[in-house]
C-alpha cells in the first residue's frame, strides 16, 4: 500500500483554504466524471481517487486528523498492507488492512466510506489509538466522559501492526502539540477594483487590514479574477488575497491578453485610403488603411495589447473598421454623388449573393 497525498491528489498546498479545495474538486470531478470518460478505467480510478480525497480534506476536523499523522503515516500504511486484510474500509482506502475481518484491532474501531460522500466513523477513534490522546467516551463505551485511551491497547495494536510502539509513543505528544499549532489563521480577502489602463501598466492599491493600511502591488496584465497572495500580511497573521476586478473600458474590449476596439473611417478613406490615427493603450500609431477598404473589415496590431501576466511578450490588438457615411447632402453634393456612382457602375452586392433575398 503507497502513502495517499490527498494534497498531491488535488493539485493543492497543504495551506490551502476549504474554499481551494472545494474549487479544486469540482474542476477535477467535472474532467474525471464517468459520464464525461466513459470506459475510461484511468479516469474513473481518478474520479474515486478525487472523491477520497475531498471526503477528508472538505471536512476540517477529518482533515485536522489526516495532517496529524505527518511522517508517520507512510509505516502505519505499510503495516496495513503485510496485514493482507482490508476489513470494511475497502483494498482502495488508505485505512485498508488495519484489524481482522469483523473491523476491530484491539479497542479501534475502522470504517471508512468516502466514495459515497459519507461521514468516516471510526475515522477519530483510529488516530486516537495511535498517538494515544485523550478521547470522549461514555461508562460504557459511549461518548460522554472524558478517559485517556489505554496504553496496553495501543502497545498491543502497534505490535501487531509490526510498529515499534516506543519509538511511535515518544513523537505522540510532540505530534498532537504539532497538530494543534498548525491550526492556520482564516484568509482574508480584499477587492481591488481597476481600470483598464491600471491594468496595462500596473498600479497600487492601498487595503485596510485590521486598522492598518497596507499597500499592495498590482502586476501588470491582470485580469478579473487574478489573486494575489500575501502571505502573513492579514489579520492575526493569516494570509490576504486580493482579488482584483476590471472595470469596463469606453474604446478596448479585453479577450485574454488580446484586445479589441473599432475604428471610425469616412468615406473618403475607406474608398480612397489614407493613413489612419489609431490610438492604443501603448500610444498613439498609424494604421494605413488601403482603398476599397470594407465596413468591418480587421485589422491585427501585434503585440499591442495587454501585457501577459505569466510569461513574456504582450497580446495583439484587433481594430474593427466601421464606415461612417456623410449625412445632410447638399442639392450640389448629392449631384456629384450621383454623377461619381455612375463613373463607378458598383456591381449589386445582393445580385452576388445568391443566399440573400432581393
């Protein structure tokens, strides 16, 4: 039997929030679902592995016990797995081998279920064995007062396990008091609310965290949605994740890292040509607009658009042309309108398009 990371199972740090993890899960459980990869055996092997892994991690308490095993977990699976027996948890639970076949080792009781998305019993009474630490239970067994669990049990249960119980009980207090340290302060979060421009070039952000003004830097290229993380910087010592939100832009439409923007030509240029002043968020730039040039026709400005934030160079900036037509014809001009469109004998555009209706 191998060492579950649950951690490593969900592509997620060990300090990550409950919120991380529930994300991580549904992204992952969506991909590996037996409806999306049917009669893919890796895939549906995943989607257990997955749900093992949140049935733990989702629930804190259940996750407090996992963390508190720390380096010890790897001999405790590796005895389970000479036992040869898996008793109720299943061949595929990291809990599987511990006890004979009617789910009892000693006073430990095991049963672990998480494929189902149920509650682990016995989950509590397992860890509380192995570093002996004090457990609620009842005059008969029930839970209600509190008895420090019994050290001849738990020397009988490592033996049998093929542990050495000294060598296991002299890190077991040390252990719990590990545990309890390693209780995280709550992430705090803080909205930071950006323009367009702000987001091109990178900006700062003054956010109030417990009374205390902290300024905080934004890279360039974010998005809405990109989060950043400073450790030890929220309340009490816990982290502060600023999320950053854009804000919509009167020119540029954002696409990633690329951008858009449409681009006003007269008649006159979009017939004759001209060269064209364009206006991007690095400066202002010339397009030279060739003659007969179409309304909506697209041009690509490489890399004129937003920086990338993971990697080097920038995205490219995609001008859409719209012909503004002249309005309010005097008696003269609409005369030399006509004598022009004569001269030009313009195929109809409709007769062309035999989809289209006349």
């Amino acid at each position: 039997m191998e060492y579950r990371d649950y951690y490593k199972t969900l592509g997620i740090p060990r300090t990550a929030s409950q919120g991380e993890i529930k994300k991580a899960f549904r992204k992952l459980a969506r991909v590996h679902h037996p409806d999306v990869s049917k009669g893919d055996t890796k895939a549906e092997q995943r989607f257990k592995d997955v749900n093992e892994a949140n049935a733990v991690l989702g629930d804190p308490e259940k996750r407090k016990q996992y963390d508190a095993v720390g380096a010890n977990w790897e001999a405790f699976s590796r005895a389970g797995a000479a036992s040869g027996r898996s008793g109720a948890s299943g061949g595929g639970s990291p809990f599987g081998g511990f006890g004979d076949g009617a789910g009892q080792t000693g006073n430990v009781r095991y049963e672990f279920r998480t494929s189902s998305g149920e509650d682990v019993s016995g989950f509590s009474d397992f860890f509380w064995a192995v570093f002996g630490a004090e457990r609620e239970t009842g005059a008969s067994g029930g839970r209600g007062s509190r008895t420090a669990s019994g050290s001849g049990s738990l020397e009988e249960t490592l033996a049998r396990m093929g542990i050495d119980g000294a060598s296991v009980g002299a890190g077991r207090a040390g252990g719990s008091r590990a545990a309890q340290g390693r209780v995280q302060p709550p992430v705090a979060e803080a909205i930071a609310e950006l323009d367009l421009d702000e987001a091109f070039h990178g900006t700062t952000r003054l956010v109030d965290v417990g009374g205390r003004r902290l300024e905080v830097s934004i890279p360039k290229g974010v998005d809405t949605g990109s989060r950043i993380r400073l450790t030890g910087k929220g309340p009490d010592g816990g982290d502060l994740v600023v999320v950053v939100r854009l804000t919509p832009h009167p020119t540029f439409t954002r696409r990633g890292a690329d951008l858009e923007r449409e681009l006003p030509l007269t008649l006159e240029e979009a017939l004759l040509g001209a060269a064209v002043p364009v206006t991007t968020l690095k400066g202002r730039l010339e397009l030279t607009v060739p003659a007969g040039t179409q309304n909506g026709r697209t041009f690509r400005l490489t890399g004129q658009g937003m920086p990338r934030l993971k990697g080097a160079g920038s995205g490219d900036l995609y001008v859409k042309t719209r012909v503004v037509l002249p309005v309010g014809l005097s008696d003269e001009a609409t005369s030399g309108a006509r004598r022009l469109f004569e001269l030009v004998k313009q195929t109809d555009p409709r007769s062309a398009r035999p989809d289209h209706a006349t």
